[in-house]
C-alpha cells in the first residue's frame, strides 16, 4: 500500500478554496511536494516545501506543514476551473526517489 | 531548454511480447528516474540511472531493467509482458542530489498489454 495518504475526491464550487490533505511517513524527507496532473498528461510540479518550513505562500497556494504529525497540506484560493485535476503529495525518503500518494482528484464545479 | 521527451506516447504489446521504452532527459541533468502509474494509483519508483549505472530500485522484479547512455538518454526495457504492466510510465530527469525542483517529468508512455 501507499506510504503517503490522501483522500480520493475533492469536489468544489468554482471562486471558493480548495484544502487537500496528506499524510506522510517518512520524518527524514527533505522536501514534500505537491504535483498536479491533468488527464492524459505527465506530472508537473506545483510547488515543493522544505522540511524545516511551516509555510510557504506561492500566488494561489498555500503550502502547511505539520512535522510533528506528519500532515501536508495544499490550500488552492479562488479555485478556478482550470484546476480540475488529479493532485498527488509526495515525500522523498531518499535522494534517489519519490513516493507518492495516490492522488486527489479534485473537481471544480460552477 | 528542453524538457523530458519520452517515446512512443502510447503503444499496445500483446503479453509475453517485449518493449523498450526511450527518454531524453532535460538539458543539464544527469540522473533519469522511472515511474509505474497504474490507472487510478500514484507513480510507482521502479529504478534510477547515474552515470549510466543503476542508482536505486523499487520493488520491482528483474523483468524490468534500463539503461543510461552517455547522452544520459534512458531506456525502460521490460521482458514477459503481463497484463498488469498495463500503466503510465513516466521519465523524470535531475540531478544526483536534487533540490526541491529538481525532478523534471515527461509526459509518459501509455503502455497497454491484451
């Protein structure tokens, strides 16, 4: 199974926030990350956050860490369409891989 | 700069048979990493590939197997197709160490087995 935990399905109205939530495992991750996939493409990188971080703030993201229990989060303000997508988390237990959850999919109503 | 160029896009093998998958890393880096998504799962690390040696491996079994050339272009061979190897693979590229955007991901393969 999946060392990093998410839940399945998001559903949002379009202009409201979007929170998705992860848990990971491994204390010894340097960075978290959080990608983001659209159907039939690869995975590109949102944004990443360094262990010794609480917060990072990029635009319409918002990245919190919760050391202590393990917990990532990623707040999307003002949700727009074209972030309907699969949102994966992912932590890096070593420097040669990544290991991620297995995604969110968020949808973004009208 | 280019990014990670993976081909083909998309191919269909009949089990038992054998497939090479191909990757160009992005300009700079070095170290190319495979992933499995299978449909409806998170990527899966198979291997990484530095300095054209296997640098780490997945719980995956020896059927699947790569290489590195001195391009530091990557191949993903997998012998005894099965229908379970049915997936996305993706190609990553960076550098030994990376930092926090240090992965750079193609677009993927979309490997079907009947």
């Amino acid at each position: 199974g999946e060392d990093v935990e998410q839940s399945l399905f998001l559903s949002v109205r379009e202009g409201d926030s979007s929170v998705i939530n992860c848990t990971y495992t491994d204390s010894s991750s340097t960075y978290l990350y959080w990608y983001k996939q659209e159907p039939g493409a690869g995975l590109q990188l949102l944004t990443y956050i360094f262990s010794n971080m609480d917060m990072k703030q990029d635009q319409r993201l918002t990245v919190l860490l919760n050391k202590k229990d393990k917990h990532l989060s990623l707040r999307i303000a003002d949700t727009q369409t074209g972030d309907s997508a699969i949102y994966f988390c992912a932590e890096s237990p070593d420097d040669y891989k990544l290991s991620f959850g297995a995604g969110t999919t968020v949808t973004v109503r009208a | 700069e280019t990014g990670v160029t993976q081909s083909p896009t998309h191919l269909i093998k009949t089990r038992g048979q054998q497939v090479t998958l191909r990757c160009s890393s992005q300009s700079g880096h070095n170290t190319v990493s495979w992933y499995q998504q299978a449909l409806g799962q998170g990527p899966q690390f198979i291997f990484q590939y530095y300095r054209e040696e296997e640098n780490g491996r997945g719980n995956f079994p020896p059927r699947f197997s790569g290489l590195q050339f001195p391009n530091y272009s990557s191949e993903l061979n997998v012998n005894a197709l099965e229908l379970d190897d049915s997936a996305l693979y993706l190609c990553a590229s960076s550098l030994p160490v990376p930092q926090g955007n240090g992965y750079t991901f193609g677009s993927g393969t979309r490997l079907t087995v009947v």
